[in-house]
C-alpha cells in the first residue's frame, strides 16, 4: 500500500488545463488531484498524462533498459528521450541539478509527429516554471 506523498513543490501538477487545450486543440478537464487531463466531451483521446519518475531513472536506470532509445535535442535538460507507444508518445526528461525525472504522454488521434511535437511542447512548459 501506497502512503499518500507529503505535499511539496514536486507533487504539484506542473501543466494547466489552458496550456495542454492549447497543444490538443480540445477542451480538456484534470482528473482532480492529478495530473492526467482528458476530454471535456468524455473520450479518451487527446490525453495528456504527467509522471514523476523515479529519480534511479535517470542514474542507475539507463533509460535504454525502459525502451527509451531515441534522444530529443533542445530542452533545457541534461537528457531527454521520446518513444512511440500504444498509449501516445512518451517523453522523458532527466532534468538538470538532479531535479525529479518526469515522463509526458500525449496521445492526438494516433499522430505520432503531433504527438511528439504536443509532449516535446510542454515538457519545455514544465521545464520553464522550475
């Protein structure tokens, strides 16, 4: 059983609905206390999905060893890596100063290029306001 995480600056959602509408193109509400956004019509798709990772991902894990083997140059980071799954493409990031790790997952209508493009976008958001 999980222990509820004690509130800090980490645990925070670090996108808004305004900025994931923006690179979705729909209206999007935030599951309360999360940090996943879906429809306002209900459906599952666009979606957007922000995860902390565990801080291993980025040092002991290779992010290789995770399916992550593609690099994504120019974020403000120390590394970041994109893949293509079922659920959308997930972008890594490994921030600087052993900030936490998180993973973006956008999902547009099964359009890889779009939805590279929509996680790349707001990684750099999340990156901006550390």
């Amino acid at each position: 059983s999980r222990a509820p995480a004690a509130p800090n600056a980490d645990n925070r959602c670090p996108l808004t609905v305004e900025q994931v509408a923006a690179v979705t193109g729909a209206p999007m509400t935030q599951t309360p206390g999360g940090c996943t956004f879906f429809p306002a019509n209900g459906r599952d798709i666009p979606h957007v999905f922000f995860v902390l990772q565990n801080t291993m991902v980025c040092s002991s894990i290779k992010p290789g060893d995770l399916g992550f083997t593609e690099t994504v140059a120019g974020l403000p980071a120390r590394a970041a890596y994109v893949r293509d799954q079922v659920d959308g493409s997930h972008v890594l990031v490994c921030p600087d100063n052993n900030a936490r790790a998180f993973d973006i997952v956008v999902d547009i209508k099964n359009d890889k290029p779009k939805n590279r493009e929509a996680a790349i976008a707001l990684a750099k958001q999340v990156l901006a306001r550390r």
